[in-house]
C-alpha cells in the first residue's frame, strides 16, 4: 500500500468511510459515472452473468452494481456495507435477498455458497488488500468468479485526487484513500489462491471529456479498471 498523502494534489480534508459515505449519499448517485465502473461490467466477458444463482455483492452501497447484476440475471443477491445509511437505500430497492452491515473483512456472509463476489469502487478506501481477497476466497465456491472494479491507481496518482464529494459546492472533501498498485493485486488475489482470467481498462476518451471537460488533461490516461479472477 503507498500512502495517497505522496500524490495528493488536492489537500482536501479528509473523512473516514462511515462518515464520507454517509454524508455524501444525497447526491452519490448524480455524481458518480457509470463511465467508471457499468462501462467495464458491460465490456466483461468471462461472466456468464444470467447463469449465476447466487452472488454477493461487497460495498454494495446504496445498490447501483447490484441493480446492475439483477438486470443482466443473477437470480440471487446479498449485499454488505459498513455504511447503514446506504444499506436503507439499498433495501428500498428490493433487488438483494439479504443486506448485512459489516465490513468486508468481517466473515460476516457463509463462506462457500456464491457463484460471484462482486467488489465495485471500494478497494482504494481498504488500507490492505489482502484480507479482502482473503474474504472472497472463503465466498466463493471452487470455480466461482470475483470481479472486482477499481479507481485505477495510475490515475489517482497522476492527478493526486482522491474519491471526493462536495460538502456544499465549492467545498470538497475526501474519503480516506490508498493506493494499491495493479501488481499488489495479484500478489494479494493470488495469495489468496485465485487466478487472473480477464482485465480491462477504461481510457479517458471523448465520451468522459464530455462529462468532465477538464480531464482533457487526461485524454488517454486509464481512470478505473475490472479485474476477473477465478477460484480453482
Ligand atoms: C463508491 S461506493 C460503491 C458502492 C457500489 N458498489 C457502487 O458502485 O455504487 C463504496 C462503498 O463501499 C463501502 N465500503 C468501503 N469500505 C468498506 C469496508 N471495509 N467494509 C464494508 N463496506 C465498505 C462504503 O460504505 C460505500 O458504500
């Protein structure tokens, strides 16, 4: 893990996650980008999405990647998140079988039971990795999938910017973040007795400048990432 302080170009003050996500949950879904993580899942193509019975989405938050899973099949779903404020909206969604409070690396869900973990825009608030891939592996049954989509490290260092939301506008604030290099991953994952079966990366392109006109800067620069691995 590389302390975020070394590339932090922002200053922002900085909360933990209980607290940013809870306070940024008004606006969450209007600010975050299905460019950066739906746009991955949909380019995916070792997931036989609608032949998973049973799948358990950790950081699940207030339901968008589980809303997502339901809609390309995944018959059964449970959820996780430290955040309680994001799990009421999750359960008014009606999509998971089962929501727990917990952190990720809590054992909190039985081990061995789901075809699929799913891990979308959480990594880079876990200080260590390795209890996280530690915890899907005891998930996921022999031959089951864990997709796991990330803030891309490269980009959170080269524009020194954390996962932030506005407070009020005009004064930003930052989630506690790390960054995890690509290969701390598969150290961590592979540790953890899972292989890598399918990587992609998303480029900043027209379609994100059109959003963010000032990542022009950025053009070219890869901002998250997916990363498939399998459970032998
Ligand atoms: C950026 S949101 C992503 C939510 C959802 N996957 C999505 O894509 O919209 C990150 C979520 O991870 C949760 N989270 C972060 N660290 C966690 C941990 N150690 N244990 C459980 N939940 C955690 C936060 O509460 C938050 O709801």
């Amino acid at each position: 893990m590389l302390e975020f302080a070394h590339f932090d170009r922002r200053r922002y003050p900085t909360v933990s996650v209980r607290e940013g996500y809870r306070e940024w949950l008004p606006s969450y879904e209007t600010t975050v980008e299905d460019e950066m993580d739906l746009v991955l899942l949909d380019a995916l193509e070792s997931v036989p999405w609608a032949a998973v019975e049973r799948a358990a989405d950790l950081g699940c938050g207030t339901g968008r990647t589980g809303a997502w899973l339901r809609a390309r099949g995944v018959a059964r779903l449970d959820g996780l998140d430290m955040t309680p404020e994001r799990l009421a909206i999750a359960r008014r969604r009606e999509i998971y079988d089962r929501l727990v409070e917990a952190d990720i690396a809590s054992g909190a869900l039985e081990g061995g039971l789901y075809d699929l973990v799913t891990t979308c825009l959480v990594d880079e608030h876990l200080r260590d990795l390795r209890p996280l891939y530690r915890e899907v592996s005891r998930l996921i049954r022999p031959g089951g999938r864990h997709v796991l989509i990330g803030y891309h490290p490269h980009f959170i260092m080269t524009a020194g910017m954390p996962t932030h939301f506005d407070r009020s506008p005009g004064e930003a604030v930052a989630i506690e973040t790390y960054v995890h290099l690509l290969g701390d991953h598969v150290t961590a994952a592979r540790a953890a007795g899972l292989s890598l079966i399918e990587m992609r990366e998303r480029l900043v392109d027209d379609r994100w400048i059109v959003l963010k006109p000032r990542w022009e800067q950025y053009r070219h620069h890869p901002v998250s990432f997916a990363m498939v691995w399998q459970k032998a």
